[in-house]
C-alpha cells in the first residue's frame, strides 16, 4: 500500500511555486533557446531552468514573488504552465516522540520562506554598502522567524 | 462498537453459550436495499440456513458453500435462484437460542455480485455452490462515477453536506444513517462544493477532517471508523477468559513517520510584486486646451491591481521657455490612477491678446521717408511691423513653451491568493534520509488549527499501525472495526479488521486483526 501511495506522489502533474528569478533565455542546445526562470517549490534548493509553457505571454510579464502552477512533461521535467491563484505558505513542524504507548510533542518549528518588499531601512542596512546600492522595490526572503536570508535579484 | 439487547449481552456472558445464526436471503427485484435495512421490506425472506456450510465471515465479505443436491439455486433453472442471483441481498442474523430471534443482530449484509459458482459432481454426486457475498461499501457504483455537489456557504456544518451526500448521491435514508447529524466542524471557505469526485471519495473526504473513516456495519448501515486513538475503550477485557491467543506478527514494512498535511486557508492573501511602472501617458497642450485628465490603468485587462503608486514626470509641461501649466496625480482606485495637466488661464489670454494686437498693428501704417521734392526714391520705416513682430515674438515665446509631456505611473502591483496551509508531524530525531512521508489535502480545513490537529493525529494513526496485532477471542457480537479493546494488562488494541468462521453448535472464534494503541 506504501507503495502504491508513493507511486502515486511520484506521478503527481502539477504543484505550486513561487518565482524565484528574473526570466532568461536558457539555450537548450547551440542555436534554439526558451524563456526560463528559477522557482521556489519550498525545498531548501529552488527548482532551477525551469521552462515557460510555449507562448504564455502572461507567466513572462510575472516578476519575483509570483506564484504559478507547475506541470510536468511527458518526459518528467517540470514546466511552469500558468499563474497560481494558490501559493506557498509557510508549514508548521511538530516534532513527536513515541515512548511505550503514549506519544506526546517534543518541539515544533516553523519551515519555509516569506518573499517580501525590502523595507527602506532593509535596504541600508543590508546591502554590500551605503543605501543606494540595492534599488528600492527589491525583494528579500526571510525565514518565518524574520530571519533574513537572501535578497533576490530582480 | 454495536450496542445488543441486553439480554443478549447476558447470553453471551453466560457460562454456557449456545450460539446460533441463520442466513436469509432477499430478491432484489421485489425490495430495495434501503427496505431492506430499514426492516420496511415486503417479502418473506428466504432461509439459506439448512443449505449452508462453511461459512466464513468479514465485514468486507461473507463466503459459504450451498449445498444444492436439487438444484434449487441452479442459475439457469433452480427454483430460487433469484435469491442468489446478481445482485440478491443476503444477510446473516446472529444469537444465542437463550434469547428470542428479535434480540439477534444482522452481523453482516451485502451484494452477491456477478454469477455464483455452482457445480454438480457425478464422481460424488454432490451438488454445491460457492457464494461470495460483499459488504456495501464493496460496490464499484460508489467509487467510479463522478460527482458535482451543490455549494454550501460558509458556516455550513459539515455534517449536512454529508447526509446530503449520501441522500442525493448514494440513495441512503436516514434509517441507513449511522453517523452523528454534526460532525463539529464548520466551513470556513466561502464557497464549498465537491466537483468532480466518486462519491465514496467525497464521504471520505469530508470525514477525513475530523479523522473518521467511512464504512458500512452488520446491518448495511453507514457508519465510521475514529481514527481518533485518544478515546476510551468500547470494551474492557477484565481477565483472560475470553482470550484464546494473542499474537505479535512480523511486520516488514517501513513505517510512516513523517505526515503531511496541506490544506488552503479561507482567508485570501495579499501577494505583492516589486515597485515596479504600471503605466505611462503622454500628452500634447494646445493654448486653448486648458486641461487633460489622463486616465492611466496599471493592467491592459484594467483587472491588475495595485497600491502606493505615484508619478514620475518624464518629460513636464513646464520643461520649455515659460512655465505654462501645472501636473498633478491622484490614485482614483486600485485599478487606475488619473493625470492632470492644467495649463495656466495666461496662456490663452495673452495668446488671444496677441493675436489680437497683432491684427491691430497691421493696421498702423509704416512711416515714408523720401529724399527730397521730387525724388523717386525713399524708404518706409516700419513702425507697424515692429509692434507686429514684438506680438508674434509673444505668441511663438508661448507656442515654444508648450508642446508634449511624457509622464509614467509607479507603484507596487498586488493580488489575491489562497496560502496553502500546510502541517508536517514528524517522529522527533530523523535523519532526512530516514523519513518515510505520507501526505493528505484536504481543503475543508481551512484553519492552522485544524491542519496542527490532522497531521498529529495521522502520524499517532500511522506509528500505532506499525505495531500490529492479533488477538483471538471467543465471539463477540458488539465488537465492530473501530473498536478499541482494553486488555487486562492495560494495554489498549484497536480492531481493524475481523474474521471468524461460523458453525453449528459451537462459540466462533473471532480473529481480531489490528495494532497497539498509541495515544498523543
């Protein structure tokens, strides 16, 4: 039955995400190139090169932050096929212990990232200098805490 | 577990129990399932009880030899084969002598699906037939067509959607209801609506939020089973008379212990995209037009919306020789924004002034200055034209000022999403390449809360099952799936599956399959 039920997560065609990087012309051979971005599927790696569905004018116009729905290829890879009227929160992590026969929460956590706006104080204090050297409307990921982790590229 | 007449919760505590059964057996065609089981029917049931031997019993399904030397039940030709037939509804009625008939309990009730098995030896000169009765739930009707339910607002318990289900959608009466009218639990999304599931799928659905499983009992009723492990036990086993054997099986599986739960959250989430420009205008002035009103919307569709936007001024009105006008911006709503160019009421006035002046002054006549009497040569002096020129100079000083203004509209567009709500209960101290994930959507959730509650509750489900059990008892009439036993170390263990074999003139043995209670 387990795994029946992993075959089936295996198979599973869509999922959400979050866009992670400006769009870019990835080559996928010499001559012929598609537009592609990264995206957050909320894994500790974003998901990287991930193709735009043919002729979607509305998904390359989405900027950072975005959310858009996934979908897999004949072949297995992931393409990003539309925006999303979902998108990623963040996920609450209890961890339990199982002692004889009673089982009781040992800790929990928070998992997960927010995207947000840099606020005009983020951007002086967390750029490479002075303010000025990240552009106001940059955003920045944050852990649930409020930890700041990157500032993305936009 | 099944509450029994109190007399026969008696019997079976008796020292001596004298057990007995019988198996009836219904036409489809004269009664329906649902008469059936809400004991409405018309028909006089036909007693399969002398013809049966070999009967083995589950909740899932009931399996017995029909002994048949005169071929009543023959399909082509027996004289009761309708009783037997695709279809037929057999029961199976269960007692002690000591109580009357009225006090037994319908252990089991199902289909008979597809042909009997029927076979007339000359070598023995025996004729029997292998009958497989399955239990409700067992019907394909209930899993494969697809459904679209209507919508129930938010507020609406949960537990009307789901009779209404299984009115509109399985035929049941209430009489073949077996679950509490409220589940207490309430929707909180605005719209709910089950599109396009099997309706056992949709029942299970529903009741997965407050950790029940669907199923039907002994007597065709639906019913559930209470995923919840932190209940009392339904039966207390004081000592060790009932129990026959008790059994630790070898289980080979990996176990789940890594559960995920993800649901949508009813509240919609503001998602914002970077500063970015939402839209530009552009402008030409004229003297005489003494304003625009430049409507300028941040999406071609006008559906994108957008906050804190604001003007950037690419090229003014004001950027020629004389300042001609003003600009301002105001955010008419979340959609557009609106430009004003206001050109200064002088511009006009003193372009008509001039205009005017300058007709005027073509009519002062030019001063001649001749050489003398006589002469034929002279020149004009040109008092007009000057005072001409000096009004066309104003004009073109006015024209040169004016002319077009590019203006650009920023701000921080924004949508509407639904965060996805998600839980993960996760036996402490893994290492991430030992985790074995199981993971359950279900969208009527809707709170933190309730999606905390599920993932607990599914891993505590998860790690009991990997515990399994065996316990073989005497019978029990009351004892259903779901149940949880208590034995008489203390120790709880939950049925989840039954069997026995029942015969003549003897107690069965209930074979309980399930696992060691965990509770959290």
């Amino acid at each position: 039955m387990s795994v029946i039920d992993w075959r089936i997560n295996q198979a599973q065609n869509q999922m959400i995400g979050t866009i992670a990087s400006p769009f870019y012309q990835q080559y996928v051979d010499g001559d012929s190139w598609v537009w592609a971005c990264d995206v957050d599927i909320g894994q500790d790696e974003p998901l990287r090169s991930v193709p735009v569905a043919s002729s979607n004018r509305e998904i390359i116009y989405a900027e950072l932050g975005k959310s858009v729905l996934l979908t897999r290829m004949n072949d297995g890879k992931w393409c990003i096929s539309g925006l999303s009227k979902t998108c990623m929160g963040r996920e609450h992590i209890i961890y339990m212990t199982f002692m004889d026969d009673l089982g009781s929460i040992a800790r929990e956590s928070w998992s997960g990232s927010l995207t947000r706006l840099l606020t005009l104080g983020e951007l002086g204090d967390l750029g490479p200098g002075a303010f000025g050297a990240i552009p106001l409307g940059a955003h920045g990921r944050f852990a649930p805490d409020g930890t700041f982790i990157a500032i993305l590229e936009s | 577990m099944r509450v029994l007449p109190a007399d026969l919760e008696a019997a079976q505590e008796a020292v001596v129990r004298r057990p007995a059964y019988k198996v009836l057996a219904f036409d489809r065609s004269q009664d329906s399932i649902s008469a059936i089981v809400s004991g409405q029917y018309a028909q006089e049931p036909f007693d399969l009880t002398a013809y049966c031997t070999d009967i083995k019993w589950s909740p899932d399904k009931l399996d017995f030899t029909l002994s048949d030397p005169d071929g009543l039940f023959h399909p082509d030709s027996g004289v009761h084969r309708a009783y037997v037939g695709n279809g037929a509804i057999i029961r199976l009625l269960e007692g002690d002598q000591a109580v009357p008939e009225t006090s037994w309990i319908y252990s089991f009730t199902g289909f008979i699906r597809g042909q009997i098995g029927w076979n007339k030896s000359r070598r023995n000169s025996t004729a029997m037939a292998q009958v497989a009765v399955f239990s409700r739930e067992n019907n394909q009707a209930l899993k494969r067509r697809s459904i679209t339910s209507k919508k129930y607002t938010v507020g609406t318990e949960l537990g009307i959607m789901v009779r209404d289900l299984l009115s509109t959608f399985l035929g049941l009466t209430d009489a073949e209801i077996r679950l509490p009218a409220t589940l207490g639990l309430q929707f909180k999304h605005q719209v709910n609506q089950i599109a396009q599931m099997a309706p056992w799928d949709a029942i299970s659905k529903l009741l997965e939020t407050v950790g029940k499983v669907p199923c039907f009992d002994g007597d065709g009723r639906i019913t559930f089973i209470d995923k919840n492990l932190h209940r009392l036990p339904d039966r207390v086993l004081p000592d060790s008379t009932r129990i026959l054997d008790y059994q630790v099986p070898a289980r080979n599986q990996d176990t789940i212990n890594k559960v995920r739960v993800i649901s949508l959250d009813s509240q919609l989430s503001r998602v914002e995209s970077p500063y970015q420009c939402l839209g530009n205008a552009q402008v030409t002035t004229g003297f005489f037009s003494m304003g625009e009103k430049l409507p300028v919307w941040w999406g071609e569709d006008k559906r994108q919306r957008a906050s804190g936007t604001g003007l950037i001024v690419k090229k003014s009105v004001n950027s020629g020789l004389l300042p001609v006008g003003s600009e301002s911006y105001r955010e008419v709503d979340e959609f557009h924004g609106e430009i004003k160019v206001s050109i200064s009421c002088w511009v006009p006035i003193l372009a008509t002034a001039m205009l005017v002046e300058y007709l005027a002054m073509a009519a002062i006549p030019d001063d001649v200055l001749t050489f003398g009497v006589g002469a034929e040569e002279g020149i004009t002096i040109p008092v007009g034209r000057i005072l001409q020129a000096q009004a066309m100079i104003v004009i073109m000083l006015i024209m040169m000022s004016m002319g077009s203004a590019q203006y650009e509209v920023w701000g921080t567009p924004y949508d509407y999403a639904y965060l996805e709500l998600k839980a993960t209960a996760i036996v402490d101290g893994l290492e991430y390449w030992e985790e074995n994930e199981k993971e359950v959507k279900n969208d009527f959730l809707g709170s933190q809360d309730r999606v905390d509650a599920l993932a607990m509750l599914e891993l505590t489900w998860e790690v009991s099952n990997a515990n399994p059990r065996t316990l073989v008892i005497k019978d029990d009439l009351a004892l259903e799936r779901g149940d949880i036993l208590q034995l008489p170390d203390g120790r709880k263990f939950f049925i989840s599956d039954m069997s026995k074999a029942v015969q003549r003139g003897a107690v069965p043995v209930l074979s309980l399959q399930g696992f060691k209670v965990m509770t959290a």
